[in-house]
C-alpha cells in the first residue's frame, strides 16, 4: 500500500520542477494555475491562466493547445502541481515544469501577483448559464458588465433589446425616448405593460429593466433625439448604439455622430412583415449612408403607425439586434458587418446581401463631404 | 424568367405581389422589362433609364452598384432584390 507522502516522493522524482527563477528564465512559456477558484481570487501570478486541477486534463489541450509550449504549472505549495505534471507529460506535452514552492513561495518572495477582478457570488449565480459558455465565461461576462449601450428609442425595437440586455447583464443603458406609453403600443412593445399607460417610456422601461435586473444602470432620455442634443447623450460615454428609431432623419443623424465618433450601431428596421438588421461598424464596414444614400420619398416611407406591423416581428428584430450588440460587447463571433440579414416574417425567410463601403461616402468615404451636422429633417424631405 | 422580389412598401404598385418574374440578361433589360409588364413598379425603380437612387438592387446577393452597375449580369436562375431603406422601428 503506498502512501500519499511515498506517491508524492516518488512522482515528484518522475517530472521536473524548476523555482521562479529559473521559470521566468523559460521563453514563451504558458503558466498554468491549477488551485481552485477560491484560491484564484485571492491573487495569480501575472499572465497565469487558471484551469482547476479537477479540469485539467480536459481544458488544458484549449488552453494550451500546442504541446511544444513550455508548461509552468503551480498550486499554492507545489505539491498539487507535482501530481499535474505528471498528468500533462502523458498527454505529451514536451517540456512540464511543477513550481517548486508555488504561490505561497513565489508570494514569500515578493514577486508580482495580480488580483482577479472577479464576479461576487450573487452574480456567479446570476449569470450561471453565460459563465458555462466557453465563448463567453467570466471574462465575457465581465466585458458585459461593464459596456454601455444606448437604446435609440424604446418602442417595439428597443422592448425586446433592452429586456434582454438587461437579464444578460449589460452594466449602463441609456433610452432615448420622448414618447408616452400608449395602448396601441402594448400589441409590440413588451417593455411596457398596463401598469405605465400615460407614464413616458422611459420611465415604464426603466421600471421594466430593474424589475428583472436592479443591478443595471439605466439612464433615460426623455427627449427627441436631434443635432442639438445628441452630442450632449453621446458625451455621456456609449459603447455601442442599438438603433431602432422610427424616422429616417434619425437614422441619418445617429449615422453621421457614430461615425464622427466610432460607436458601432446595431441597425434593425421593420414594416409589417419584413425586417433589416446589420451593423455598422465605423470605418471597418459600411455606414447607413454607404446602403442608403439617399432616403426613399415620403411616400415611399410609410411609418409603422401609417403601415401597421405584425407585433412579434420588432421581437424577433430586436433581439437578432440584442444578439449583435451582446457579442460586440462581449466580443465574441461575427458580427453583421457588411452583411444587410433581410426577414420575411409571413414566408418564414431569411435572405443575407452583401455591403460594401462606398469610397464615395459622404461621411465615411476618403473624401468626406459631411463633417457636421446636417438639416436632417429637410434632407429626408427632398 | 428571373425571380424579382418586390419590397412591401412597394407591394401595391405590384397588384399585391411579393415577387414578380422579369426576363433579361442584364440589369438594364430586366429592368426594362419589368416597366413594360409592371409599369407602376418598373417607373418607381428605374426612370430614364437610371436606377432611382433610394433602390438598392441586389443580384445574387451582390449589390449591383458594387459590380457593374445597370451592366451586372443576371441568368434566369437569379434572385434580384429590390430594396429600399425602411425606417420603421419605434412607431407610435
């Protein structure tokens, strides 16, 4: 019968160990901590990534994926990291080294640790079911946190975008909204309910957004956004701008600023049963004015008040756009850059075309012809 | 016979319809096309010979204007969008 201290002596004389110095000597070399997380959060070594020994041999080949790389691996005393790699030798990494002492020495010696930021347990259990997703995990999670996006109006469009950015977590929303809550609005615009008919939108989203989650932000604008005034809700600092304005002057005007600025714009229109989403994506990709130089005339631009709209159709819109700004945010995937998702909501059917910059673009082209604001009101009207 | 897709706000120039068919080999001549058999919606994209400037025109999912214009080619297998800009979002 061997015993842990017999195991530990004589695998420990099966792997190398290296000290700290001879470690940070190592060139290109990935530190890997295997301690739990509690520990974690009481402070890593710099550049360390953390894969719980519990997780090790099924994360490590994600994490370190090429096996001639350099493997510091460490706990808190060195004898955990001994047993880890001895497990990472047979998985074929080349070159293992165990930390001898580990944090606690490395601590000891006065070298550089950082803290984690890292997520209290209330959010830990919160944000669960993103914290499972590779893709997304507690860094993502903590990039959600922490972004800022703007709603343009917050209407049929902008229920759905700012319910589902609030329970995912989005740390400031701002909602750009004149209107009162109204009941032809409760056919779509889920955000708002019996409870706030006559109350602005604003204020009923807000109610809406920290009756599901408290935690965020939320800064209402209950104005018309215009030239004038969109400079003063932009210095408040946006990340990104969901655009589900109603009119087209507001399209063109939100185009111009987020250009000028380099704020990406989730773009989602829709009219009775057909949809647009894309993201502009400044000076990476096309801007509104690159698709749409120019507004239809009036009469070819019904609103949905004129034209009607099937109610699910801004819910299924809104959300392809909550989708778009969650990974932007999170920065993660593809993002509708240069790609127009076309949805027709009666065929069931989703089309995709391509668009492209326009050299020539007023605003975002290599010779800009507009670089302030415009009478946006007048533009549309010609 | 080409596939054109009619956008919804220009539907009633259509008689309703949500896709039309069009004969010709390049843009131009579908386009020309499109006016003699649907004149009301042929006139609404396409007048004196030019493209109306708020209609986008994509052909196999390529807008034209990035290609060769009027020129572009287009088969009978072809799918050809016409769309201009919707505004609607917020509604009041």
């Amino acid at each position: 019968m061997t015993t842990y201290r017999e195991l530990l002596a004589k695998t420990r004389g099966e792997i190398d160990e290296i000290d700290a110095r001879g470690a940070r000597a190592l060139d290109g070399a990935a530190w890997v901590d295997i301690r739990e997380i509690d520990e974690w959060q009481e402070g890593h070594l710099p550049e360390a990534i953390h894969v719980p020994r519990g997780n090790l041999e099924s994360r490590i080949e994600t994490a370190v994926p090429d096996k001639a790389t350099p493997v510091v691996l460490y706990c808190a005393s060195g004898n955990r990291s001994v047993f880890g790699a001895k497990t990472l030798n047979e998985l074929g990494y080349d070159h293992v080294y165990s930390l001898a002492g580990g944090f606690t020495d490395w601590k000891r010696n006065g070298l550089d640790i950082v803290m984690p930021r890292t997520l209290s347990p209330e959010k830990r259990t919160r944000y669960s079911r993103h914290l499972l997703i590779p893709e997304i995990g507690e860094e993502g999670q903590l990039k959600l946190l922490d972004s800022r996006i703007l709603l343009i109006g917050a209407g049929g469009l902008g229920s759905p975008a700012a319910l589902y950015l609030a329970a995912a977590g989005v740390g400031k929303l701002g909602i750009i909204d004149a209107d009162i809550v109204d009941e032809t609005n409760l056919q779509r615009q889920i955000a708002h309910s019996l409870d706030t008919l006559g109350t602005p939108k604003v204020d009923s989203a807000k109610r809406a957004i920290n009756g599901l989650n408290p935690d965020v932000d939320v800064i209402g604008y209950r104005e018309r956004l215009t030239s004038e005034n969109i400079d003063r809700i932009l210095d408040d600092g946006w990340d990104i701008i969901v655009d589900g304005a109603d009119n087209f002057p507001t399209r063109y005007l939100v185009n111009d600023a987020s250009v000028w600025r380099g704020i990406p714009v989730v773009h989602g229109s829709i009219y009775r049963f057909e949809g647009q989403v894309t993201v502009f994506k400044p000076h990476e990709g096309p801007c509104y004015r690159c698709l749409f130089p120019e507004p239809p005339p009036p009469e070819l631009a019904p609103s949905c008040a004129e034209g009607g709209v099937l109610g699910v159709l801004p819910g299924i819109v809104g959300t392809l756009q909550t989708n778009e700004a969650i990974k932007l945010a999170a920065e993660i995937g593809e993002p509708l850059v240069g790609r127009l998702l076309l949805l027709d909501a009666l065929a069931t059917e989703f089309n995709e075309v391509r668009i492209e910059r326009r050299p020539d673009c007023p605003v975002c082209g290599e010779h800009p012809s507009i670089t302030e604001y415009i009478d946006y009101v007048e533009f549309c009207a010609r | 016979m080409t596939v054109v897709r009619v956008p919804p706000v220009l539907r009633a120039e259509a008689g309703g319809a949500r896709e039309v068919e069009a004969s010709g080999d390049t843009v131009r001549a579908l386009l020309e096309d499109l006016s003699a058999r649907v004149p009301a919606l042929g006139t609404k994209v396409y007048a004196e010979g030019e493209l109306q400037s708020f209609v986008n025109v994509y052909v196999d999912g390529e807008d034209v204007r990035t290609r060769d214009g009027l020129d572009t080619p287009v088969r009978d297998t072809s799918t050809v969008i016409l769309l201009p800009a919707m505004a609607g979002g917020r509604g009041r």
